[in-house]
C-alpha cells in the first residue's frame, strides 16, 4: 500500500443499495434486451434466469470477500491478496477497460434519447463532464444524485410497464407465438449479454473503503440492490414479450420505445424516454465513480501510473483517476462507434468476476459465508458465458487483454533493471 490517504466512510446500507440499483437498472434495462431477443427470441427469459444465478453466485462471491476485505479495487484487491498479483492486475485490467467502453456507451444512450439528431456526440460529452464534476465533489453527493435518478427510473419503468400491459395494440398473440430461437449456444449468448445488466453490483464492492460498517454493510447491499434488478428485469421483459412479441423485440434498438409507441397510450412515451435517459445518466455516474476506484487501486499498486493515486484533500475522492476516466471516455464518445459495447463490457466483466469466484474459492471458515459450491458455479459459468459471446467481443476483449498483459510485463521488466 502507497502513502496516500484513505477515503472517507460516508455511505450507509440505503446509499450502498442505491448506487447499486442505479448501476443495473441503467440503460441496459432499456437496450439489452433487442440483442438478446436476436440471439434467443423468447429464450431470453431463460438467459435472463442464466444471467441471474450467475451473477447471484458471483455476488455471494463479491460480498464475502468484501466483508474481509474493505478497500477500494474490488476484485483487483481480491485477486491479488487470495491467487496473487498477475491475477488481480487481469481483474483490475478488464473492469477498467470494459467498464471506461460502456462509459461511452451509456452517454451515446444518454444522447440518442436526449438531444436532437446532429447533437448527440456534443450532449454525450457535456453529460460525462457533468457527471465527473459531480463525482468529484465527493461520493456523498454520487449516492444522492443517484438516489434521485433511481427514482425516475423506476417511475418511468412502472409507467412503460403498465402501457404495455393496458394499452397495448394488437403487437404480439401471446405466449403461444413465443419460440426459442438459437438453440442453447442463442439461450447462453442471450445470458452473455443480459449479465451486462447485473453487473452494477460490482461498483458497491469497489467503493468498500466509502462504507460505513463495510463487513456488515457491503453483503447486505450488494444482495438487495441484485435481488431489485432481478425482479425489475423480470417484470419488463414479460411486459416486452406480450407487447412486442420476440420479434418484435429483435427488430428494434429501442425496445421499451417501440412497445409504448405500438399501443394506445401516447403519452407514456415521452415518460420512456425521459426514464431511459436518466437511467444511462444514473449508470454513467456510478460507473464513472467505480473505475476511479479500482484506478486509485491500481495506480497505489504500480499497476496503473501512480499519477492515479492521489485522494482529493477537500473531496476525498480518487479526483486524478476520475478526470482521467472522463478525459478517456470523452474521447471515446467523439471518435468510436460502440454498438458492441455490451458484448465487450460482458468479456471484460465476466472474466473480472470469473477472478473474484475463483479468489473467494480460497477463503478459509472463518471468513466464509457461503458454500464453496457456489463459487465453483459461478466461476465455470462466467467461462461459459464468455465462450458463447459473439465472435467480435471475444476477439476484441482477448486483443484488449494482451495488451494489458504486455503493458505490466514490460513495465516489471523495467522496475528489475
């Protein structure tokens, strides 16, 4: 551990829930599901069971090793204290680089749903920096910002919601038109993608050293913030499927937009879109404020520049690693077209967490909360999950990888000499 301060311990088990919520019901609640239909058509619903069970098993995972171990990093710190340095540097590596991509990700949403055709890139810009000033102020001000998007959100979610099942249009013929599509490798491929949405619990175990009472505080939250975004998830696609139909869903980028629109309630979709893009500001926002987190990790460890590491005297935030992160992602957003986003997110995400099942695997009794038996299945099913991505992830998180890997190689092999 580097000389820097440690941040402060400002939040509490509501606003730990609530930075959670505000990571996974983000703008994939409103975009994930179209690629997951065009894998699995009515599959989806047991992708999203897949993705569920998984990312439960991986939460069981994060919680207890965050009980054990309360600092900033998340797996980054896992990985290196339980398997050693070269895999918590993989952990820390694919959270960075999966989670600085759906940054742009969520601001492009952000804009499409926001600013006018010809605007998009400039309003996607304006929001990030928006939202790294606000981040730089100080956490408790991310978890208050956060609470108030939660809340539109989830009004905006109820209100598509019940458009869909009260005012729906002759859209889909109910659960008898329902198929499978894509076989079981479509059904896992669904899965794949769908867990981009649960990954948010992730940024409650990076902020561990923000936590009050962290060993009780981080399971507790971690836990109710996944079993929310499950039963969210759940009620919207059923919503979607007998509104839409799994075709229908397929066929659309904007899948909520498209099933408000197919029926009689006009007015909802104002209200959709209004939900969609605070819930990519509220996912922008969290992430933003967890990649400055594992940055202060891995700059504090050499892993990444040490220029990273410094806590804001006033703010005690990680403010060098988050303007850096807003810097990045600004650039991003300007130069890159990200519609894989979520595919690479899910590579990078899946494979962070394959780390954290496998480090938790190692725990002795006395920090043990779980039964081993859940971390072997969360482990084998990230590595499944990530097989049966599409190609394109795959390969582009597997370049991406090596680079991280030549960058700490080189960098070792340097500080030797």
């Amino acid at each position: 551990m580097s000389g820097s301060p440690d941040l402060a311990r400002r939040l509490g088990t509501g606003d730990a829930v609530v930075i959670g919520l505000g990571s996974m019901i983000g703008a994939g609640v409103f975009a994930a599901f179209a690629p997951a239909a065009q894998a699995a058509g009515a599959g989806l619903l047991i992708g999203l069971a897949i993705a569920a069970v998984v990312a439960w098993c991986n939460a069981t995972a994060s919680a207890q090793l965050a009980a054990q171990y309360p600092a900033s990093g998340g797996t980054y710190v896992y990985g290196r204290e339980r398997l050693g340095e070269w895999w918590g540097f993989l952990a820390g590596w694919g959270f960075v680089i999966g989670k600085t991509a759906s940054c742009a990700a969520m601001a492009l949403t952000f804009a499409a749903y926001a600013a006018p055709a010809g605007w998009q890139r400039p309003v996607a810009v304006a929001a990030v920096l928006a939202l790294t000033a606000t981040n730089y102020r100080g956490v408790t001000r991310t978890a208050g910002l956060t609470r108030v998007i939660v809340t539109i959100v989830l009004t905006a979610l109820a209100v598509a919601v019940a458009a869909m099942l009260l005012g729906r249009g002759a859209g889909d013929d109910g659960p008898g038109a329902w198929a499978v599509e894509g076989g079981l490798v479509g059904v896992l491929q669904s899965a794949g993608l769908l867990f981009f949405a649960f990954a948010g619990y992730a940024r409650i175990a990076t902020m561990g050293e923000e936590v009050r009472a962290p060993a009780r505080t981080i399971p507790r939250a971690i836990m109710l913030a996944l079993g929310g975004a499950v039963v969210v998830y759940l009620v919207v696609a059923l919503a979607l499927l007998t509104s839409l139909g799994p075709d229908g869903i397929a066929g659309t980028t904007e899948p909520l937009a498209a099933a408000v629109a197919a029926g009689s309630w006009e007015w909802a979709g104002p209200v959709v879109r209004v939900g969609a893009a605070a819930a990519a500001l509220g996912a922008l926002l969290a992430l933003i404020a967890g990649i400055g987190r594992t940055s202060l990790a891995m700059g504090r460890q050499g892993d990444l520049p040490r220029y990273l590491a410094a806590v804001h005297p006033r703010f005690s935030v990680p403010h060098r690693a988050e303007v850096t992160v807003g810097i990045v992602v600004c650039l991003l957003v300007l130069t890159v077209d990200l519609r894989g986003a979520i595919g690479f997110s899910s590579f990078g995400v899946l494979l962070y967490y394959a780390v954290a099942n496998a480090a938790a695997f190692t725990q002795d009794r006395e920090h043990r909360r779980f039964p081993r038996a859940l971390q072997v299945l969360g482990l084998v099913g990230c590595l499944v999950l990530v097989a049966t991505l599409p190609w394109q992830s795959v390969a582009a998180g597997v370049a991406v990888f090596a680079v991280g890997i030549a960058y700490r190689a080189i960098r070792l092999r340097l500080a030797a000499r």
